[in-house]
C-alpha cells in the first residue's frame, strides 16, 4: 500500500477514535439517554422552620405557587438587602400578578436571627417575602438540600458575620428548582421570566 493511503488510513483511524472519545465523555458527563424527559437537579425539599411571626411553617405552604429563595443574614452589609431589595421590586413589578408568587429569605444566621429580627429586618421590603429561621440543625440541613454554603467568620473587632451562597433560587409551583434566576437585568425583564411559571 503506497505510504499517503497508510497516512489517510491512519488519519481516518484518529478521527473516528477521536469522535468515539467525544460521544464517550458526553454520555459520561450528561447520563445515559431516558425516556424519562429532561433530569431535574435535585435542589430543594422539605423543611420545618419558623417564619417572622413565629409560626411553624413547611415546605408544603409554599406549594401551589412559585417562589425564590435566597440564603443569607439580617447582619449582611450589602449583598442581603440589596438581594431582597432586587426581589421586592420584581414582586412589585408583577402588578396584580404579585399575589401569585412568594420569596423566601432562609436565615444562615439562627444565632442572631430570631422572629423578631427577621420580622423587623423584613419590614423594609415586599410583605410577601418569608424570613425563615430555626435550630442550626434545622438549617443546616435547609442548606444542604439547597446546596447552599455558609460559615461564619470572626471578626477582628469581635462579634462574626457570616460568608454565604448568594444564589437567587428559582422554584415552580411544587417546590421544585427550576434555574438560578438572575437578578442582572432589568427589572421588568425579571419580573416577565417569573411571570411565565405563574
């Protein structure tokens, strides 16, 4: 066989070994093919905590419409008000719609964020949100079925605050997570992605 045959042959013999390699680590990284439709990650699920006027509340009072959750602390400089500021005004910007949805604001900080703080901390924002705070345990395991992380980080001047997820989570109507939803855009856009899972 003349040698630029060998070399097509040989090339050819990558190419296909190349493709085989590809579709290997696809199959790999996505699962195997199902009928079942489209995977949902398992982000979410049941929880037992107390809200901001001290009421035992469960995962199943929020079934029924879709919510966003978001994890962090009444202490937080910044990124916490700001957050729940960004959600209050997508809530609003619903309309009559507003009424269809809820947020909730877990707590990462059961130490310092009793019902009280969170009903105080939350008065500056939509009356739909939902502060949720219980035992660290309680938490904890909140967290971890959100795949949220926190820790709490001293202070040099005594006293902590609390590094956390800033994930804005998107649920539908039976808890379950649908994306992270972005609070960088307008805000009429935010509100018009949140009213398609109405």
């Amino acid at each position: 066989m003349a040698p630029r045959h060998v070399r097509l042959l040989l090339m050819l013999g990558a190419f296909l070994s190349g493709l085989v390699l590809c579709g290997a680590i696809i199959l790999l990284a996505t699962g195997p093919l199902s009928s079942n439709g489209p995977q949902v990650a398992a982000i979410g699920g049941p929880f037992r905590l107390i809200n901001q006027d001290g009421q035992t509340v469960t995962d199943q009072d929020f079934r029924g419409r879709p919510f966003l959750a978001f994890f962090g602390f009444t202490h937080c400089p910044d990124v916490c008000p700001t957050t729940l500021f960004e959600v209050s005004e997508v809530i609003r910007n619903l309309g009559p719609d507003a009424d269809r949805v809820r947020a909730i604001f877990f707590t990462v900080d059961p130490e310092r964020d009793t019902p009280a703080a969170l009903k105080e901390y939350l008065s500056s924002f939509d009356p739909r949100l939902s502060g949720l705070t219980g035992s660290p345990d309680d938490i904890a395991g909140v967290a971890k079925s959100y795949r949220a992380i926190y820790r709490k980080v001293p202070l040099e001047q005594g006293g902590y605050t609390m590094d956390h997820t800033a994930i804005v989570y998107l649920m539908d109507k039976q808890g379950r997570f649908v994306a992270p939803f972005s609070l960088k855009r307008t805000t009429e856009a935010s509100a018009a992605e949140l009213r398609k899972h109405l």
